[in-house]
C-alpha cells in the first residue's frame, strides 16, 4: 500500500463550525494528520501538477463557478471588510435565479449548512489535496494499492455544494478521472451524500454506502434506506452498530458492488465509526478495522482509499493503519 500526502494540506485550518446553536472549534483539526502520519510507513509527496492541471480533474465532479467561488471567497471576505474564516449562514431553498451580490449569499448559494467554512488557506489545502489524490490514482491504474491523505474530508461536497468540512469530492474525482468502471464504498460514519450527488445516474460508478441512519444523524436529508436503486446502493445502520452488524453490511455492499464488473475500488473511509469517536455513535474497536480492510481486499481490484472523517485524534492513526492492513 503506498501512502500519498503534501504538507501544503495543513494549510486548511478554520477555526469554528457552527451547530447546536453555538459555534465549536473545528473537529477537523490539522492534528488528526499526525495522529495518521505517526502510524504509517513514510508517506510519498505527490509530484505538483498545474494550477490548470488540478481544476481541470475537479471539473470532473464540480461546477465550475462553484470552483471560482471556492478559489476566491476567502478573498473578497477580506475585500468587503471582513475578519475569520467565511461562513455561511443564509441558504437559497426555492433555488430561483438571483441576483446574488454580496458574498454571504454568493456562499450560501453552494453551501448547505454551517459546517464547512473557508480559511484563507483552503483553496491552496484543496489544489495540494488533488495532487496528493491525482498521484495515488496514479499508483492504483498501475496496479498497486495507495492511500491518499486527503484532508479535508470530501464526501459531503456535491456537484456545486459545499458542506459537512467537504469542498472537493475526492471519491468522485478519482472515479472519474479514472476512465474506468468503479466501484465507490463509503465506510464514513456519515452518509456520502455529495459523492451520490454526483455520480447518481453516472454510467461506470456504482456508489454503496454504509452509514447512521439519517432519521437519527446527519446529514438527516439524504442516505435513507429507501433512497437506492439504480447504481446507488445505501445502507444505513442503528446507533450502537458494533463490527458483527457492520461486517455483514459491508459484505452485502462488496457483493452488490462486484457485481458490476469493475476495474477498481475506491473506498471514502472514515474512522468516525470508532466507539471512542466524539461525534458519532457506532462501536467499531481498534482492532476490528483490519478485518474491515480484508473484507474489501477480497473483492481482488486495485484499490484507492481516501481519507474522510474520524475524529478521536489519539485512535485514528492506529485505526487507518488497521483499516490499511487488511490490504
Ligand atoms: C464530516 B465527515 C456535529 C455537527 C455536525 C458536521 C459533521 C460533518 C462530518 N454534532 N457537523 O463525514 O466525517
Ligand atoms: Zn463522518
């Protein structure tokens, strides 16, 4: 398994999100990468590609005026006089086209909730996280195993939406820069709704992911069990899910997805589904994740794992190794 990383990731360091009423430090802190970087054999930076080069492969899954917007919101916050990071707060449900002049709006336009702010050093953080994830597909169409480590987190973002710590779909890039028949696993605690926006109806991918129940958890609006067929497949699980009832999801999500035939995996793993996790609720133990990984090893394709979530800091190196393990 080869690991990719760039240090220009760090550069991604918002200080707040916004729930519950109040605003909480960041859960995806800069720190989670050491925990990874301190229990992986030494990590490959990736070779840099062009600015052109880079957004041309998230054209692949994004609209490209979402991509302007990402490239300079954290810009003309400061031009309107403004201090922090942006967050947005207002959001446009009746969708009619506008007007929309200042940037709160322009924001929420491709945002869905308040859980995705723009440093000032995101937009470079999202173009190393292409090259880092660019470089590890690379790695997986020659055959090998990689891990990308991506940071932040993807598969929230949708086509033109923001959310959840996502901007750029690392997942849905990746199968579609791929040119091949793919197979997505989402393994994250939390529903991959942005990737399934994305590539539902896509000729090619096929998307399974396991998750909590969105009756219970965010992203509450997407993920249900009765939201499946065609190439999305979504099984959503109780609180309290420990590795037995997960295992047996997992196998049901490999078969279905081996079933289309394709050239490779890519897997969205979170370790938010670590009984020790701070914002999820399911009881995966440490040890569990390396069966997980060989439970997907064993649908025999060359495989790229992205980085989601998990957000025990302490655990979350060991339980990516785990995962990379069964590999
Ligand atoms: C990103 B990923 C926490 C409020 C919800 C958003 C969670 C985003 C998770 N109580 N905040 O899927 O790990
Ligand atoms: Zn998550």
């Amino acid at each position: 398994m080869r690991c990719f990383w760039d240090e220009r990731q760090r550069a991604h360091d918002p200080a707040h999100e916004f729930f519950n009423g109040a605003l909480h430090p960041a859960a995806d802190v800069p720190g989670r990468i050491d925990s990874i970087l301190a229990a992986l054999p030494p990590t490959e930076a990736p070779d840099r590609r062009s600015a052109e080069e880079l957004r041309a492969a998230m054209r692949l899954a994004h609209d490209g005026e979402y991509l302007d917007l990402l490239a300079c919101a954290h810009d003309e916050w400061l031009a309107e006089g403004r201090t922090g990071d942006v967050l947005p707060y207002a959001f446009p449900v009746q969708r009619r086209p506008l007007d929309l002049q200042r940037i709160d709006a322009r924001v929420g336009a491709y945002a869905y909730d308040t859980c995705a702010p723009i440093a000032a050093g995101t937009w470079g953080a999202l173009e190393a996280g292409t090259d880092t994830l660019l470089a590890a597909l690379d790695a997986v169409q020659g055959g090998e195993h990689a891990f990308a480590l991506t940071r932040p987190p993807g598969h929230h973002a949708g086509a033109a939406f923001m959310g959840g710590y996502s901007y750029v779909n690392w997942a849905a890039v990746a199968a579609l820069a791929s040119g091949r028949q793919t197979a997505i696993l989402d393994l994250d605690y939390h529903h991959g709704n942005g990737t399934q926006d994305i590539v539902v109806w896509h000729e090619g991918v096929r998307f399974a992911s396991l998750h909590a129940d969105p009756r219970t958890d965010y992203p509450f609006f997407w993920g249900h069990a009765e939201e499946s067929g065609g190439n999305v497949l979504n099984l959503p699980l109780p609180r309290g899910t420990g590795v037995a009832a997960y295992d047996a999801a997992l196998a049901q999500a490999c078969e279905w997805l081996g079933e289309d035939a394709p050239d490779l995996l890519v897997v969205s793993f979170g370790a938010d589904t670590f009984e020790g996790d701070p914002i999820s609720h399911f009881a995966i133990r440490t040890g569990d994740y390396a069966k997980l990984g060989r439970r997907c090893a064993a649908l025999g394709l060359p495989t790229l794992v992205v980085l989601e979530g998990g957000y025990a800091v302490d655990a979350l190196g060991h339980n990516v190794a785990g995962f990379l393990s069964g590999f």
